[in-house]
C-alpha cells in the first residue's frame, strides 16, 4: 500500500492510493463512501449504483457493528462479503463521523463506541477481536479522541497522546498475530487536540511505528477556526512520510475540505451528503472553474448552474453538542415553501438520477408528506454532487486553478444578491 503522487502544488498533493484491498486504486484528493451499518443511508445497491464513479473504498464504522458481532462471528467471512461490498475495499474507523459521540467514557485501558442499545466499552483485545471479525481491508487504530472540543487542558491531551501511542503498539502486537488480519493495513491515529506540539510529538511518534497510513482526529469541533485548523495539520502532515495516505475525519464542508487539502490531506470521510439529505437540503454550490484554453477541444466540467438563486440562511446556531443545526451556504432548503412551485430540477445541469426525473417540488411534495423516498432522492443527488466536487477538485489541482476553484465555491450570495 502506498500513494504514488504526480503533483504537488503548494502543499496540495494529486496522485494515486494503490495496492489496497483487491488490488483497488483511489485517486487523491478524494473520499470514502459513507455508510451505516455498512450499508449507504436510504439507498440500497441497486440505487447506489445509478450513480457513476464511487469511490473505490467504503466506510464502515465499529461502534455500528461492534453490537452485531455474533452475527459476524456466525457468517465468519467478513463484512465485504456479509454486505455485499464485492467491488470495494473497506476502511473500518472507530466512530460514526456524522454523529457525536458522548465524552467522558476513555480510560487508560478502554474506549467507548456508541450503537444503538447504548455504549460498548472496548478494551485492545475486543477492539482486534472485533476486526477480526470485520475483516476490513484496512482499519484505524483504537485511540483516546476524548480531546476534539476546544480549550481541553494540556495535561488531558498529552495523556491522549500517551494513550493513543499505547494503544497503537498493542494493536500491532495482537494484528501480527490474527491470522484474519494477514492481508489488512493499519492506520496509526494522530490525536493533539488544539495543542500543536502535541500534535507534532503525536505525528512524530506515530510515524515510527509501522503503519500504512495515518488518520488525523480531532479537527471535528465547529469551534475550531480553520486557521488554526490548517496550521495544526501542515505542521502535522510535515512530520509525515510522503509516500503513506493521510486521512482525516470530522471534516466535510467543501470550504473546510479545499483548505484542508492544501495543508497536506489525500482522503476524507464522505458523510457531508448525509447529513444534508437528514436536513431536508439539496447540495447546490458552485465548483465548476473555466478550462485551460489550451484545452478548448475537449469537453468542459460540468456547469451546474443554480440561477442565481440562494435561500436565506440564518445564522447557526448550535445544539447541545455543539453542532451546528441549520443549513449551510453550500445547501438549499427544500422543506421551505418557496419550492412549493418550483418545477426545475435540483440543480441545472446535474445528471443524477433525481435531477433528471423529479423537481424541486416534487421532492418539497415528499419532504412535508414524509414520504421515505424524499430521502433516497436526495441522497442520491447529494452524494453525485459531493463526488463531482472532489473530481473537480483534482482537476483544479492539475491544471494548478485551485484558487479559482476555492472562489467558486465559497463566494456565494446567500440572497442572490452580489
């Protein structure tokens, strides 16, 4: 497994994740395809895949899985096989990234997963017992993320650190001795919270290990300002060999993503989509740049033309997890009644299954009927437009219009006005 890179522009790096799984290849920039119980919300795979170039990788999270695991233990050949994921490789992180998980449940010898009947305490040996069972192809390394809110004392991240480092070298013990485990990589976990040297000695430390990848956790917090954001990751990614994927989690806004990417980040977690479709939203922001005139000829990216028109976004507020509520810049609203009439698709332009068969008002219709197909409609939509956001990100990257693509995206007029 490594990543064999062919560009490397200020910082952003464009090339390709290979030797993975049944010998898969992902492009960088890119994502992992969100599920929940290994399987994508609202859609099932026959409507998963009328859309065009999924990622190669799929996500699975344990704390969605830990609380089935006699079922895997019965079926004994994995989850790939269980779910049905034959054309993919599978990452199995810790957490669901589109939820938040209750603090206060790490201790030096176990973590704390959340599914449905409540919390699971996992010492190292259940957490390996478990991707035994799983099988993914590759899988993050148990760690203490307890410190991803802001101002977390210096004393309780460096024992995250401590805890996370520990707990990286009991899970390469026990993965050297899973005979399930011969053929999956392991991604060592960078923690720090907000405390940069922290972050470098986590970095550091971690690279010394022989891990596959890394994972960078704890830049979830809406707290968080993406300037100190960035600094934390390039002074992180600076630590970390070239040639190894870097993956980070809690972050999905295409803004966040774009800043992201130039501190150094190759793979993301594709959960954004979702949790828009649970809003009632429809993804509509603007990542189309003008093509080289060098390359005329050949046909342009996809312009989604969104009519100059943008819904009125109040500002967030948060809930009691600090989570913004309300919709972002980047989504329109379609629960609002001003959709009641509008009888054009989601976005102009986009060739998606819901684009090219249904309006805004009809998914408006299915949205306050509480019709269960708005949902599948919408996911479907949200997720073609997030993954042509991130081709058009390699393709900015490329042609070296990555600030072009950062103006499309993020200066918008929320009232359609200038």
């Amino acid at each position: 497994m490594k990543v064999e890179l062919c560009k490397v522009v200020r910082g952003c790096r464009l090339g390709v994740w290979t030797g993975f799984g049944q010998q898969h290849s992902l492009e960088l920039p890119g994502c992992l395809l969100y599920t929940r119980c290994a399987t994508v919300p609202h859609l099932t795979q026959d409507t998963l895949h009328t859309l065009s170039c999924l990622p190669t990788v799929t996500q699975v999270t344990l704390d969605s899985l830990a609380e089935h695991h006699e079922v895997l233990e019965e079926f004994q050949e994995g989850v790939r096989k269980f779910a049905g994921l034959h054309d993919t490789a599978v990452f199995c992180s810790l957490h669901d990234p589109a939820t938040t998980c209750p603090t206060g449940h790490v201790t030096n010898k176990t973590v704390s997963v959340w599914g449905s009947g409540g919390r699971i305490e996992m010492t190292v040996a259940k957490f390996m017992a478990m991707q035994a069972l799983i099988q993914p192809d590759c899988y993050q390394s148990m760690a203490d993320g307890d410190t991803w809110q802001t101002n977390t004392s210096r004393k309780r991240v460096r024992k995250a650190v401590d805890r996370t480092l520990a707990h990286l070298d009991e899970c390469l013990l026990l993965h050297h001795k899973t005979a399930q485990l011969k053929n999956t990589a392991v991604f060592g976990v960078v923690e720090g919270g907000d405390i940069l040297e922290e972050r470098v000695r986590s970095a550091r430390e971690t690279a010394k290990r022989p891990v596959d990848g890394f994972v960078l956790d704890g830049f979830q917090s809406p707290a968080m300002e993406q300037e100190l954001r960035g600094q934390l990751i390039t002074a992180v990614t600076a630590e970390l060999p070239l040639e190894k994927p870097r993956l980070l989690q809690g972050v999905g806004r295409p803004d966040q993503v774009i800043a992201c990417v130039e501190a150094g980040v190759d793979l993301f977690e594709g959960f954004f989509p979702f949790q828009v479709t649970e809003r009632g939203s429809a993804l509509c922001f603007q990542y189309s740049v003008t093509p080289d005139p060098e390359d005329a000829g050949s046909p342009p990216p996809t312009v989604l033309e969104i009519n100059g028109e943008r819904p009125a976004v109040e500002h967030p507020k948060e809930n009691e997890d600090g989570n913004p509520e309300t919709i972002t810049q980047f989504e329109m609203n379609l629960k609002d009644i001003r959709y009641r009439e509008d009888f054009r698709p989601l976005v102009e332009g986009c060739d998606c299954y819901c684009c090219g068969n249904h309006s805004r008002a009809y998914v408006h219709h299915l949205l306050v009927t509480n019709e269960l197909l708005a949902g599948v409609l919408l996911m479907l939509h949200n997720t073609a437009h997030y993954l042509g956001f991130f081709r058009a990100l390699r393709e900015a990257i490329k042609r070296e219009q990555l600030q072009e693509l950062k103006t499309a995206v993020t200066t918008v007029d929320l009232r359609g006005r200038k």
